[in-house]
RNA sequence: GCGAAGGUGGCGGAACUGGCAGACGCGCUAGAUUUAGGAUCUAGUGGUCUCUACCGUGCGGGUUCGAAUCCCGCCCUUCGCACCA
C-alpha cells in the first residue's frame, strides 16, 4: 500500500463529475430554510493569490457544512470586471483591448477556482462589465434619478493624476489615492454624486441590527462622523448679513471673542473688498489654498490667520467680535465658519496667543470656589463644568447649558439645533474607459435627460483610444457621443464618464439571486426566498468603501419596496491576510506563494486544509511550508485508514452495532466520535473558527487510530471502527472535499458525501462512567481520582481524603475550607 | 492625542461559563523499520531541579478557596480615526 495518494489523478476525477452531476446547483425546496453565503468576489487580475485561496476556503467550508445540514444553500461566485487594470494593461501592452484581456484573466481564474473544488452555482455567475450586468447597474442609476438620489454639481473634487480620474473621498486615504498611492489634487469640477448623505443616520442606526465585528462598525462610525450641536446666526456688522456657524459648545458662546472662516468661504471675497488690506488679504488665502491639504488639516501643523476688518456681533452679549480667516478651519465640516473661544478649545487658545485676541474664560470646574482667571490658564480648559461670566446662565452646568442655551436661541431666532456628519456624498464620475457609461443625454433645449429605461443598456463602445489625458476616452468617440435627445428629439450628446467601479459592487449580492432576469435586476418573489446574505466573508480593507456603499444601495432599493431586509450582510466574516515571513506577500518583496504551485505539489485538499488549520478565520495567518506538508501527512494518513482497513469496512455493518454494549476502548472512542461531532459543528456553525474544527477530528482520528493498534483483533468493534471513519469523513468533508470523496466511494457508500446529512450527536453518548476530579490543597493540583459522575459532596471529601498525597498535606493541619465543584474539582484549604 | 483589538513554549495556536495552562499541528530528541530517506510508525518534548517539588500566560498590584480568564495602574504590538468646531 502506498504511503500517500494520488491526488492530482483524484482531485481532476472528482471535479469533472461534481459538474457532470451538477451538484452544487441551488436548491430551493419549499420545507428547507434557506442559507446564503458569500465571499467578496475577486477582481480579474489574472492569477489567484493565497489571500483568495483562504476566503474561498473559508466560505467554502461554511456552504458545505449548511448544505449537509440540508439548508438551501446559495453560494454564487462572479466577477468584479470593470476597472483601471484593464485598461492600465491595455496600455502597457499596447495591443490588447480591456475587454479581452479581463475576459481572458476570468477564464484563467476560473480554472484556477475550479481547481479548489470550490462548491459555487456557476451557473449564477455574474460579470459586472458584461452588458447584461452593466444594464442593471445603469436603471440603478436612473432610479436614483428619479428618486432625487443622483445629482449633477460643481464642487471640489479629488483629483488622482497618476489614473487621470477623479475619486470618491472614501477613496483618499491621507491625501493618496487609495489605488495608486499618487497625491491627490483639488479640481473645481461638476460631476455625478450619489447622495448617501441622506443615509447617514439610517446608516449608523442600523448596525445595531448587524452581526458584525465591532472594530468594523466602528470604523464606518467614524467616517460617518456624526456630531450633534447648535447653529448660530451672527450678525455681521454693518452689513444686513449673518454669518452661520456650527459648534458643539454653545454653551461657550459668552466666551467667543472672534470668529474664524475657511479661507474658501463666500464671504472672505466681499469681506475683504471693503477692507483696506485687500490685497494682503487676497494673497493669504491664495497661500492657504496653496498649502496641501495634509499640511493643513494635520494638529500639528501651525495655524495661520488674518483679521478681515469687519466685525460680527455676538448675538447673546451684544458685543462686537473681530471676523478672522483661519486656514485651520475647514471649508467642508460645518458651515465653513466657526465662533472661537479660545479659553476653552485648545485650537482657538493657540490661535489666540498667536495673534494677541482676548481670551474670555466661562467654564470652570464645579468643585471651584474663586473665579477661574484668564491668567492662570496656561492651555484651554476643555473639560466640562459650570458657567461663569454668562449672565442669567451662570451656575449651570455644562450639560444643562447646552441645553438651555440652544433653547433659548430657538426661541429668540438666532440659532437652532442640528446635527452635522462628515460624511460627504458619494462622487461616482470617473472619467476613464472601463467602466458602466453613466445613461445620461445632454440636450441644449431639454437640459439633463436620462436614458428612457428600455434604451439601455447604453453600450460601451470597442473601439476606443483610452490612453489617458485626463478627459473621458468616450468623448473621442463621435458615434457615442452624437445622439438625439430622448425627449425632443434634437441632437445631444451623451455623458462621457463612466461609474466608479463601487457602484458595480453595490448590488451584486441581489443579481445572484437572480442572474438571468431580463426584465428586472431580479424579482423581489426571488429577493424574500434568499435576501439578505447570512454569511459574508471577505477583507477589513473594504470596510468603509464597499460595506458602506452596498448598504447605503441596499438601503433605497428597500425604499423601492424591491427587498424585505433594509441590510444585505447579517453576518460578516473579515477574514485575515496570509504572510510569508511576517510580512504580506508582494511582488517587491519577493515573498510571494503561488497557489498553482501548492496545489500542484500538495494538492487542492491540503492547501486548503492547511490554510483553515494554521489560524483562526479573522486572525493573520503565516504562510509555512513545513505546516502545508503537516496538512498533508493528516490526508495520508486518514488515507491509509480507510485503505488498509478497507477489507472490514466493506464487509461489517454499522447496524451491527450494539451500542448498549460498549465498554472499555470501545466506549471511550464512541463518546468521542459523539464529542468531536458536538465540537465541530459548534466551531464551523457557530464559533466560526475553523481551525479548532480540524483540530478535534485529529484527535478523533488518533483515537481510532490507537484504538485500532491497542485493540487485539478478537476483541476490535469492527462496526464501531467504520462507524468512526464514516462520521469523520463526513466531518472532513466541507475542508477536504476531495479525499473525502473518493474514500466514501471506496467504502461503497451510495451518493456523493456531499450530498450526506450532517452528523448528529447524542447526549447519551456524551455521558461518562468515570470522571476525573482534580484534588487541590490550598488551591495546589496535587491528586486526580476517577469517581462515578453525580458523586455526593461528603462521599468525594472522604474519597479524597484517604489519599496518600493528601494525608501528606493534610494530616497535620487544620482543614478550614472545602470548596467542592461536583464532577470536576476540591480543593481543600489548609492552615 | 482618541478609539478598538491583541501580548500564552523554539514556532502557528488551544483553553468556549473563574476550576488540571500549553489541546492540535510544526519543529526538535531518541528508537523501530528501511538499500536509503526530507517516507512511515513508537516514545518524549514549557523552564528550573537537591526527584518532588518550585517557577511559569507582557510588567506591577488587587479581588477570590482558586485568575491566561475579573478589577486597577503601566509597557509593548497591530489596526482605525485625528485641526470635525
């Protein structure tokens, strides 16, 4: 008998039958709940890396599992196929087009897919840049239209010059694109936007329904950024002007001693033009814009500013404030402008030293007796605690004030509660090629027109000059751009820009339900059997971008009345990255493990085993070779169970098993057959830690396998041993789907072991004729007896007593406490 | 600076409800088998040691009969946010 299996010969002969058989299409009986996992799909870059070997694996292991647990499963796989690598490529290459080249990567990674034996509905498969696909991106597009969600404005944008594209805030991370890694630049430009603002509050209320990570919601927490506080009007002097702005402290107002404006707000122009410094004015805030924004925006960073000459009244004193430009106010938080109150915002106090303005202390600590000085501060008192200097207020406490104050200027007209959110709407132009053309007409007597619903799709030209020059590609192109307008028939041209690739992955989860629909995106009769998904697994690094964003499409099509659930994802898997050498794998480093190469040495079934066993789901994992071949041994060796064992297990029947009449070995394996059934179902179905999974069916494993050795060959339960092996390969089924196929074949069993029930465990089995209990002295390990379970209390103390290291311990002392846990523990305390 | 998660043998990790720390695997040591092995099997493997005990879960304290687990303080690592008014 061979040491080790075949199993490149065995993957191949498996695979081809499981698509032969179709068995992983989708199921949808009427008495079955229904289960929908999913794992992000991948882009088409070309070739698998081992971070998509490890979320297929794991999603794979999830399906499996509630498959055999005879859920419906839908388990879908496709294509997140538009993009800038395509295009990028096109370019670099020259002489291939985006289209065949993400078509020739999907067809590469299919296989590579497919070499896994991974349990997808290929025939759900769905690919975004596909026409049939795309159609649908675009009705979401006019739907938004229609709802008012979906908008033409001019504002400033975030520019990438190294993809020649403008982005969406969530795709700047510290002032660098999030794809390129280039600075980004400030661009004045009208474009498309999505308004996920109008979200914001549903957005952050509803995680309360989510299974998700904390960290997670949390980060979306943060760039949700919502902030509840008070609008002020100042009046400006000598002008029939007010000047508005947000503040979270109204209860500082009689300490605002002047006012501070972005330097892009409306008024700096007019301020400054009836100030006799206008020029000096007009050249600082040239330089403030100049200044990056990182510079800018960073606490750090010194504060820079400049007195306007004009003068705002404080509306609660009355007093004449001076109106300042600040460079460290921010143009899109608020209303551009704030009230200072240098005494007790630090930023405000740094400023006011710089620049000499007065500084006005109205808060002090409750437990204070004398008045809180401007002099004795040496930084601002941020803290919260009573009002002082604030007339009818003074006494109040912080709380109460902000409070009261707002109150009072909701009543006297000069102020009113909001709530603010940096959350910013959601900019979806992009002006490259390879992407879902945005279904708009522009006609010069009917304005902005949408493309009538039975157009589209609005098909993506083929024959295009993409190379980027910061325009669209599509405005080269005259056949796309000269139509007729939809309404009045007059020419018109078409909007050049294409959407970002984010809102192509927005809804994809709804088609997979669905795929084939050609009259809607999918039937809502579809959408209430199988939405939301109960099991998404994917990367932390979407956890602002597309999390959000699918939600926030989520959320309208629930407004739509097309869904059931307002959240797609109950349940969210993000799963860690796969190092090499502590670090994450990549090209320049030279770290990189290649998945054909594993599965060509080890095959399919250990590389996923491996990748499941080395860590916990969310956890980073370490990429090891000596681990991978560890993973292997365990097949080979569950393979020469089954194979020198394989005369008996075909010749006993497991219903010659007389349970009642275990003992010994015998019982001791059946309870753990029973135990590792309880275990891994309780890992993979609730725990979702995959690797303590396979851990216990080792120990299973090495239970049989000991049990075979240590048994005489009168004495062995020949249908209790193929009893074990039967249910550990069940259990081994979801990880190694492979072997455990093939083995089930060689035991003669009817039907694919995928299509088995589940295992069941039975308490009964669980129970034990003796358990250790542990003796402690003065809370020392120092005996173990084996007792009946259910011993009395006294019965234990004196069995534990009567032992010899316990006397040792005990004989001349005092015992004074006994603390006893029945079945598992004493401990007897002595003096 | 704020927030979150984490720190356990040589390594990856386990300990789920406060109750035997180190399951399972890798590596290592010894032995068996083999022409040979980087194959397979068996046994051992936290540290110290006066050989039956002591020490041991980042550090210091506390609660408890009993703490990896709970509480307080500190250190370190990773991630996220950060002039948000």
């Amino acid at each position: 008998m061979d040491n080790s299996y075949n199993f490149t010969e065995l993957e191949n002969k498996w695979q081809k039958k499981w698509e032969e058989e179709e068995i992983y299409k989708t199921e949808n009986t009427e008495d079955s709940e229904k289960y929908y996992v999913l794992e992000m799909f991948p882009y088409p870059s070309g070739d698998l890396h081992m971070g998509h070997v490890r979320v297929y694996s794991i999603g794979d292991v999830i399906a499996r599992y509630w498959s055999m647990k005879q859920y419906d499963v839908l388990h879908p796989m496709g294509w997140d196929a538009f993009g800038l690598p395509a295009e990028n490529a096109a370019i670099k290459h020259g002489n291939i087009h985006p289209r065949e080249w993400t078509w020739d990567n999907i067809s590469r990674m299919k296989k590579q897919l497919k070499r896994l034996g991974l349990s997808y509905d290929w025939d759900r498969e769905v690919t975004t840049a596909d026409p049939d696909y795309y159609r649908w991106t675009q009705w979401f597009f006019l739907q938004m239209f229609k709802h008012d969600l979906a908008y033409r404005d001019e504002s400033p944008v975030n520019w990438c010059p190294g993809c020649e594209t403008v982005l969406a805030n969530e795709q700047v991370i510290d002032n660098a694109c999030e794809r390129c890694d280039s600075e980004v630049e400030e661009r004045e430009l009208e474009q498309w936007f999505f308004k996920i603002t109008d979200y914001a509050e549903r957005l952050l209320q509803d995680h309360e329904l989510l299974d998700w990570p904390e960290r997670v919601k949390e980060m979306q927490k943060n760039w949700i950024g919502k902030s509840e506080g008070t609008i002020i009007n100042f009046p400006v002097r000598g002008r029939n002007k007010n000047l508005e702005v947000f503040t979270t402290r109204p209860d500082t107002i009689y300490g605002a001693t002047f006012m501070a404006l972005a330097p892009e707000h409306p008024l700096v122009e007019e301020l400054a033009a009836s100030s006799e410094k206008e020029e000096e004015i007009y050249e600082f805030v040239e330089r403030a814009k100049k200044r990056k924004k990182e510079e800018r925006t960073s606490p750090e960073s010194e504060k820079n500013g400049i007195f306007t000459g004009s003068y705002a009244l404080n509306p609660m004193t009355g007093r004449d404030i001076p109106i300042l430009i600040a460079d460290f106010v921010l143009m899109s938080y608020g209303t551009g402008a704030i009230m200072s109150v240098p005494a007790h915002d630090q930023r405000d106090y740094d400023f006011a030293q710089k620049y000499d303005l007065p500084i006005r202390v109205v808060i002090q600590p409750e437990d204070r007796e004398e008045k809180l000085t401007t002099e004795e501060l040496d930084e601002a008192y941020e803290e919260s605690g009573v009002l002082i200097n604030s007339e009818k207020f003074n006494g109040l406490t912080t709380e109460k004030a902000v409070a009261e104050i707002a109150e009072e200027m909701e009543k006297r007209d000069i102020g009113y509660r909001e709530t603010n959110y940096s959350l910013r709407d959601w900019l979806i132009s992009r002006q490259r090629y390879w992407g879902a053309p945005i279904p708009v007409v522009y006609c010069d007597k009917c304005g902005i027109v949408p493309v009538p619903e039975e157009e589209l799709p609005v098909e993506l030209p083929h024959d295009v000059e993409f190379t980027p020059d910061g325009e669209s590609p599509l405005g080269k192109v005259e056949d796309f751009v000269n139509t007729s307008c939809p309404e009045c028939g007059h020419p018109a041209h078409r909007e050049t820009d294409t959407m970002d690739t984010f809102v192509d992955s927005s809804w994809y989860f709804l088609r997979y339900i669905d795929p084939h629909n050609e009259e809607l995106p999918f039937s809502p009769e579809k959408a209430e059997d199988w939405f939301p998904v109960d099991q998404y697994v994917g990367g932390i690094e979407h956890a602002i971008l597309h999390l959000l964003y699918a939600r926030y499409f989520t959320k309208v099509v629930y407004d739509m009345d097309m869904i059931l659930d307002s959240e797609p994802f109950s349940n969210l898997l993000p799963q860690g990255m796969v190092l090499k050498d502590g670090a994450k794998m990549s090209k320049s480093r030279g770290n990189v493990v290649d998945p054909e190469n594993i599965m060509a040495e080890y095959g399919a079934d250990t590389a996923r085993l491996f990748i499941l066993f080395a860590s916990p789901p969310e956890k980073d994992l370490e990429w090891d070779d000596e681990g991978v071949a560890g993973a292997e041994r365990f097949l080979n060796r569950i393979w020469r169970l089954v194979n020198e064992n394989i005369e008996f297990l075909n010749d006993v029947s497991t219903a010659d098993l007389e349970v009642q009449s275990l003992e010994g070995p015998g019982k001791d394996l059946y309870r753990k057959l029973h135990e590792t059934i309880k275990k891994v179902s309780a890992d993979i179905g609730q725990r979702q830690t995959l690797n303590t999974a396979i851990s216990a069916i080792m120990e299973l494993y090495n239970e049989v396998s000991s049990y075979l050795q240590n048994t005489g060959k009168q004495e062995l339960n020949y249908p209790l041993v193929k009893m074990t092996v039967k249910k550990t390969l069940l259990l081994l089924a979801p990880f190694a789907p492979h072997i455990t196929e093939e083995l089930w074949d060689r035991m003669n069993q009817k039907g694919s072991i995928h299509n088995q029930e589940w295992p069941d465990y039975s308490e009964q089995a669980l129970q034990r004729d003796e358990v250790t209990v542990v003796i402690q002295i003065n809370g020392k390990v120092r005996d173990k007896i084996q007792v009946r379970p259910g011993l009395g209390e006294d019965e234990l103390i004196e069995k534990a007593k009567k032992r010899d290291q316990v006397q040792k311990y005990v004989s001349e002392k005092e015992i004074i406490k006994t603390i006893v846990v029945p079945d598992k523990l004493i401990n007897l305390v002595v003096k």
